[in-house]
C-alpha cells in the first residue's frame, strides 16, 4: 500500500530548527505562512530516504494532514478549520496515514544509559510503547532537546499495516509517553536538525534504523473506535433555582482542568472544556465572553498566551460538543 507526506517550507524563509549556541538555544522560527507539496511514501525505507535529506534542510518541516489543494500549495497557512475572523479557509485535512512519527518525551533515562547511543535510547522508548512497537523496525531521531535534557527525547518513525487516523491513534497511545499533538492534521512535526552556533553537536548521529518487522500491526477498527456518546443530559434553564451555581461550578472546575494540564495537553485539554462548556452558553446559563475569559487566564497559568486561550475557546465555542457535560455540572 503507499501513502504519501506533506512537505511544507516556510513561506518567509524562516528556519524551522533550533539554534544551538554554546550558552543558549535559540527556538524555531515563529512561521505562519507555508508553502507546501506532497511527496509519495511505499515504506519506512522511503520514510528513511526522505528524512535523510530532510534533516539536513532547516527551512522544511513536514505535516500529517493532506493539502486541500494537492499536490501544492503556495501561502497557505495550517488551517484544519475556518477561521472565522479572517475568512481563511481550510487548507489541511485529517486523513488516515500508514506512516507515523511519535514524539517520545518525558521518558526517565534508565541508570547507565549514554544519551549518545541513539539506538538504546530508541530501544528504551520502544519498551514504554504498546506491545505491537517493540519488535517493529522503527527510525529513530533525536529531539533537539535529547543530551541536553536529562530524559529521552526522540521522535520514532514506523509503518503500519492499515491506514489510521489521528483519532485512532490518540486513543491508541493513550497513557504512553507520546505527545497527541503530532497526530493533528496541522501540528508541524520538525525534521531537521538542529543548527550548532560555535559549538559542536554532541551526537555522532541523530538519525539511526532499528531492525524489526517491517510493519507494526494496528489494532482492528472495532478496537480504536470512539467511545458511543451518551445522549446529553438535559440542562437547567436559566429560570430554575441553582442554574447559576450549577454553571459556574462547571467552569470553575474546567479552568483548573486547563490550568493544571500537562505540558503537553494543554491545547487540547482547552480544547475539551471549552466544546463542553458551549452548551451551557447555548442554554444561556453563560456568556461566551466568561468562557472567553476564564480558558484564556486558565491557559496563561499553564504557560501559554492568553490569546491563544481567547482564539481556542472561539472555536470550542463554535463546535459545541454533544457528549456528557463538564464535571461539577452534574
């Protein structure tokens, strides 16, 4: 079966590594714009062929959604949704991929490991994976933050043996140390190395192949479904003794949520209250501007921008969830 990669190279030329300095590291460059194309992929030997030269170019990046107008895109930026303050259309859709990147952190280095002997790191991720990874060949890449950091940060390449969508995959890797933001449609996921700046780099390599079967065995369909949603629970209306408390009470706690999420499920934790929230805005027990409001201080005390609290709450807002109801609202 083949599949195919979605390149995407800054549209003004802004780097798309870190720069590492002998007493600093620079970030990425803050692109908003892309150009884009699409490359076609057979096997994890095509996946390795294609970061191999890619690792050695700072300006292209690569994505898991599909560029609406294949084979090519030119200013695009990485819209899976409209946005409705500017009118920008969707320019990347979800679709299922045979190939799959997981970015692996977080994971406690085991006593004795050289974080320089890429493939025991790799070998090491892969024992905190589900079953179905650890004999399968894998590539492995170190994160511009592994050997820096003292756990392991790497992102592993595989090849699956049917297509699967981001949504699958998160409920897959649910609880293992991989970060469900790359199985988004927009999320860059970086290929290249970083750039060293009066230093030199600290790994003989940083992209290594481990053997292994050539395809990782996914689950059946049936088995990463989503959970069948319950009919929604009737919501007091804004007359009834308590609707207030009970709506406040239910955005209390999903600020603390969005406050207290790990590093890296802040966005999607925001994400989740906010979508549970629009239905008590729809029944008129909040304003959205509370909403607005409270997921923006919440997500500033998580380490993020206030505005990117603002602009995911509108979304959230717009694409109001039918599931159960936030908790501390029941």
């Amino acid at each position: 079966m083949s599949d195919t990669i979605t390149i995407l190279r800054c549209a003004k030329n802004l780097r798309l590594a870190k720069t590492i300095y002998p007493d600093k590291i620079e970030d990425y460059g803050s692109a908003r714009t892309f150009d884009g194309w699409t490359a076609p992929v057979n096997s994890l030997n095509e996946i390795e062929a294609l970061l191999n030269r890619l690792i050695h170019d700072p300006w292209l990046c690569v994505v898991r959604g599909e560029l609406v107008n294949a084979p090519h895109s030119t200013g695009i930026r990485r819209l899976v949704h409209p946005d409705n303050e500017t009118g920008d259309q969707p320019t990347l859709r979800d679709v299922p991929r045979l190939w799959l990147a997981i970015d692996a952190e977080g994971i406690e280095r085991p006593p004795g490991l050289d974080l320089a002997d890429l493939p025991a790191c790799a070998h090491a991720a892969l024992q905190r994976l589900p079953a179905a990874f650890r004999g399968a060949a894998c590539l492995a890449q170190a994160t511009a933050g592994h050997g820096r950091k003292p756990d392991l940060r790497l992102r592993l390449w595989f090849w699956l043996s049917r297509p699967t969508s981001g949504g699958e995959l998160k409920r897959w890797l649910k609880g293992a140390p991989a970060d469900p933001s790359v199985f988004g449609a927009a999320q860059i996921i970086y290929t290249a190395a970083p750039i060293f700046d009066g230093c030199t780099d600290y790994l003989p390599n940083r992209l290594v192949r481990l053997p292994g079967a050539a395809i990782v065995q996914v689950p059946p369909e049936g088995e990463l479904a989503p959970p069948r949603v319950s009919e929604p629970r009737a919501l007091p209306k804004p007359s009834d003794e308590g609707a207030s408390r009970y709506a406040w009470a239910a955005l209390r706690n999903a600020a603390a949520r969005v406050a207290g999420a790990a590093i890296n499920n802040r966005h999607p934790t925001c994400l989740h209250q906010t979508r549970s929230l629009a239905r008590l805005v729809e029944a008129g027990l909040l304003t959205a501007s509370d909403v607005k409001e409270a997921m923006a201080e919440a997500l500033y005390q998580a380490g993020k921008t206030r505005e990117e609290g603002i602009a995911i709450a509108a979304w959230g807002l717009a694409h109001p969830s039918a599931g159960e109801l936030p908790e501390g609202a029941r």
